[in-house]
C-alpha cells in the first residue's frame, strides 16, 4: 500500500502550526541555583529555551569593556559545563530583535527573568520589551532581584523584608527536570547565533575568572584561610586583594545569589576568632542590596545629583580640566597611591572600597571635575561594576547627596596610613620602587642630588603633582560645607531622608 508524504511547499496557504516555548531570559544572573526563573522553568510542560543576548547597545557602552564580557562568556562556558546535554544559546542583536526572530520560528509563550537593576539603555530595552510582549501576547514574569524592590515610595519595614528575604529557604534546581529546548542546526542556521570572539575566549590571569564554580571557590578559600583577619586588613590597598572577600564581581554577574553568599556567612557565624570580621561583612552584604535599592528607587541618578539642589553646581571645564582628568585616568597625576589605584585598575580591575573612594574625591574635590565624566570611567574599569551601587556610591563620594557626611581624602595621608611601606605603591608605580619608604609617598620633595640618586627625575620618570591637594582641599571643603547648608541642599535632603533610609513600622 502507498504511502502518502504531506509536503509543505512554498505556495502554500495553509497556516503553519509554530511550535509553543518558554524563555528563561538570562542577565546579570549567570548562575544555575538560587534562580526564580528557572525555578519556573522545572515547573513548565513547554519546551524551555535558555537565552543570553549579546547586545550592542551594551557592547557599545561607555561603561563596559572587554574585561567584563570576558567574564560573562566565562560565566556561560561554566554553566554549559554544569548542565547536561543542554547548553546556553546565546544571541546576537538588539533584545528587539532576537525576541522577534525567535517568534518567527517559535510561539513564545513565556518569558522568565530577574528584574534588572541596570542603566537607562538597559531600562528603555526593557520598556520596548514589555511592549511588545503585550502586542503579541507573550506572558513576560520578571523576579526579584536580591531583596529590592520595585516600585516602592520608602523604606517603610524595607530592612524586615530585607532579612526575611535572605534568610528564607533556598530551593534547589533540578535542571535535569527541565523539559530544554534544543533547537535543531537547521534552526540555529536562521538565528544570529553569537560566536565568542578570540579576546572574549583569551586568559588573563591578572583578573578574576568568572562562573559559579570559580565564585564558589573564592568564597570557600575565605572561610578556610582568607578572611579571618577580613575587618582589620580592608582597608589596605595591598592586604586587602587576600583578606576582603573578593566576591563582587560573582555578585554584580549573578554566579552566586547575594541569599547564597549571605547563608554562607551566617553558617560560619560561630568559628573562633571570627566575630568582628564577620559583622563586618554581613553588614557590608546588607548595605549591598541599600544601594541597589536607592538606585531602583531614582534610577535618574546615572545622568544628575540625587540632591536635585546640586543641579547647578559647577565644575572647572577648560583645557587644563582635560589635562587633569586624562592625568587621572591613565596614573599619572603625580601623587603615587591615586596613581597606583588607577594603574591596579587597569591591570587587575579590582581596588578596594577606601582606595575607590578616593579615587573619586581626588577627581571631584581636588581636581574639581565632574563626576559624570568620572562614572563611565571607572565602570569600564571595575570588574565587578554593578550600576545601583556604582552610581549610588558616586554620588556620596562626590558629595552630591546633602546628607552624607563630607569625605575629602587626602591621598598622602591614605598613602601614609594604608601603604606604610610603599608595599601596594611599588607594585604598580616600578618607577618609585627605589625610593625609601619616608620618601615614596612625597616624590615631588625629593632635592635634586636625591633624584640622582634613586634614579628618578621629576617630570620626566614620573610626573610632578598636577595640583597642591593642600590648596584644592581647602578650596573643596570651603565649596561643599557652603553648599550642604543651603537651604535648597537641605530641604532636599529631607526628601532624600524619606524616600531612601530605612524607618521602622510602629
């Protein structure tokens, strides 16, 4: 008996029956626990397709760099590595774009992914999403990120639903139970698939590798031999690459859940000798998410002062105000520990807390610039860059807010006190590693028989201080205090107060 094969040709009228999906849509969330999408996911009869887009819209960004998409794509080969007989299908376009060629090929039913807490480019991306996602009735379901919230007025209880949230049970995630799309080659062959380029692939080993197994390596090194001395020693320019616990940047990419990390810490609490360091990182883990949320909750804080009174605040902007700012940003403003922080950042892309501080003082008080010329800067820099944080954490440095306390660092002092021994200073300033430890915070004393020698000439081996910090300091403290008592910055600070610190329900 003959069989009859139905063959679908090109003039055909009939209707084409798409095949109907699900799509965990991955960001900053690189990770494969800890993860309401995928949790999702194991519940779902439909296929489930696992989804990164590479965008150009970021990649074109001022703040991103190839330090931070090589930590993605290492981030995604170690979650491949994780899953079976899956891996990650990775896109390239606009998030536009990707979704409506996927829906050509596929009825996309579902859409899962954490909320993101990102910049304007990345907020206007997701306003075209949810749009399109309703004119062709696609089902977009976004989570919590960490415990912030969106949408929210004030802090009202934020701190209760803070530690509620952290301390809630994690469930673990079968992805063998996932019911994974595999698109076929043929269907791959339609999409713009994304192909890793070679510096994307490349190995440096001067910066943190990224992916969960690697986050969870660090963390663990910690607890076991690291950290113990973690509250006395993050402070340090140079201790503090060993003792700080160097999870940020698995944090800002998603490897590992804040939850995860913070259960870590409290399943630590008791070791011996470990208190004081511990409450210093849980406490430091809380003000993590405190930032993000202000930034969720005033996301216009990218682009101006969160003290609306600052909007008018001026900044020097001529051809010196370049020299200076192009000073900065390369390490050579004369003064060895700002110089050494910029060049640690260009090599490694880590410095700690202090050391970024004043960084950020050093450009907007003593160099008078503007912060926002600053901001793209540094993130490009900053391995674990994470946009809440980053510019909630600019604005206080900065002294745009009006209700922080005034921090303008003198950086021979942070030098003194931090790098006593120059130790951090001749590691990335070589052209003052022979110089004493009385002298290699102060070059610019050096008398001329002193230059000969140690081998270093002034302005020619390393560059003379670009401004006296004992000058500017004054000009800068004179400037803000002023400022911060006006009554516009004041009555501003008060709105401030309500909408971004924590009260408590009576």
């Amino acid at each position: 008996m003959a069989i009859k094969v139905g063959v679908l040709h090109v003039n055909d009228t009939r209707p084409f029956k798409k095949q109907s999906i699900n799509v965990v849509w991955l960001k900053r969330d690189l990770r494969l626990s800890d993860h309401a999408p995928l949790q999702q996911a194991m519940c779902s009869s439909l296929p489930v397709l696992l989804l990164y887009i590479v965008e150009p819209e970021l990649l074109g960004d001022p703040h991103y760099d190839i330090r931070h998409w090589r930590f993605v794509h290492q981030s995604i080969e170690d979650m491949n590595c994780q899953l079976a007989d899956v891996t990650v299908t990775v896109l390239s376009g606009s998030a536009l774009e990707c979704f409506e060629q996927l829906n050509q090929y596929w009825q996309l039913t579902t859409i899962w992914s954490h909320q993101e807490v990102g910049l304007g480019v990345t907020f206007d991306r997701d306003l075209l999403i949810k749009q399109w996602c309703t004119e062709n009735k696609v089902t977009w379901s976004e989570f919590e990120t960490g415990a912030v919230r969106r949408g929210i007025t004030n802090r009202l209880d934020w701190d209760k639903s803070w530690q509620k949230t952290m301390r809630a049970t994690i469930s673990p995630i079968d992805t063998l139970r996932v019911h994974w799309l595999r698109p076929q080659p043929d269907k791959l062959e339609l999409l713009p698939v994304f192909k890793a380029p070679l510096a994307w692939r490349a190995t440096d080993t001067h910066f943190q590798s990224g992916g969960t197994a690697n986050a969870w390596r660090v963390l663990n090194s910690f607890f076991q031999e690291r950290g113990q001395s973690y509250a006395f020693h993050l402070s340090s320019p140079d201790l503090s690459r060993l003792a700080c616990s160097r999870m940020s940047a698995y944090l800002a990419w998603g490897n590992i859940s804040l939850r995860e990390f913070y259960q870590t810490v409290l399943a630590n609490w008791d070791q011996k000798g470990w208190r004081k360091s511990l409450i210093a990182l849980s406490s430091r883990l809380h003000w993590h998410c405190h930032f993000v949320q202000k930034f969720e909750s005033e996301c216009s804080i990218e682009y101006q002062p969160l003290n609306r009174a600052y909007g008018s605040f001026t900044y020097k902007n001529d051809d010196s105000a370049l020299q200076h700012f192009e000073a900065w940003k390369t390490g050579y403003t004369g003064y060895p520990m700002v110089d050494a922080c910029m060049r640690a950042l260009h090599k490694t892309g880590y410095v700690n807390f202090r050391m970024r501080a004043m960084l950020v003082s050093f450009l907007c008080h003593h160099l008078q610039l503007d912060w926002r010329w600053g901001a793209p800067h540094l993130a490009r820099l900053f391995l674990d860059f994470e946009p809440g944080i980053h510019y909630a954490q600019f604005q206080m440095q900065s002294g745009m807010t009006g209700i922080n306390t005034l921090r303008i660092y003198n950086p021979v002092k942070q030098s003194q006190e931090k790098d006593p021994d120059g130790i951090f200073i001749r590691e990335y300033v070589p052209e003052l590693a022979e110089l004493p430890n009385e002298l290699i915070h102060t070059p610019w004393l050096l008398t001329p028989m002193e230059q000969a020698m140690y081998q270093v000439q002034l302005g020619v081996d390393y560059p003379k201080p670009i401004v006296d910090i004992v000058e500017t300091g004054r000009v800068a403290r004179d400037v803000l205090w002023r400022w911060q008592k006006s009554g516009a910055v004041r009555k501003e600070g008060a709105r401030i107060l309500a909408r971004h610190v924590q009260v408590k329900s009576r």
